[in-house]
C-alpha cells in the first residue's frame, strides 16, 4: 500500500510491508535502505501495521525541481535481505 500526503513542503510515503517469521519482534533490528535517485529522503521509521502486524515503512521526500523522482526501498536483518525491493517511480 502507497499513500501519499504533501506536508511542510515534502512529500510523505507509507509502504506496508508482509509479515513472515523472520521479521524480528523488536524492529529496531532491522536496516531500512531507502533512496530517491534525484530526491533527498529521510531515514523512515519503521513500526508496525496496526491490522496486518506486517512492518510499516514511512519516509519523507522533497523533489524539488525534480519532474521523475525513482525510489527504491528494503528491509534487511544482519546484512541479509527481509524484504523484497519495493520500487516506485
């Protein structure tokens, strides 16, 4: 799920993704990678969905005078992968 909102001059992204076994219960473990490759973005915060219990990945961007921003974003535990590559564009 995308949901966007434009605040304070930026732009906010939600990504929602699903749960598994390897999610660790304490979601400070896990590594957000995010980029924008023509936007700055904010480092996300990572909490939980409050229906599916999957994580919840939130980030600000701001464009600028971009007119396509592409984004990528994963989750990663120890190094290794826990989520797929979630791309927007």
């Amino acid at each position: 799920m995308i949901g966007s909102a434009f605040e304070e001059g930026g732009i906010t992204l939600l990504i929602d993704f699903q749960e598994s076994a390897d999610v660790p219960e304490d979601l400070r473990e896990v590594e957000r990678l995010i980029h924008g490759n023509t936007a700055d973005v904010s480092a996300g915060v990572l909490q939980r969905n409050p229906e599916s219990g999957g994580p919840r990945l939130t980030f600000k961007f701001h464009p600028g005078d971009a007119g396509l921003v592409e984004f990528r974003a994963q989750l990663r535990l120890n190094g290794a992968p826990l989520s797929e590559v979630w791309m927007y564009r």
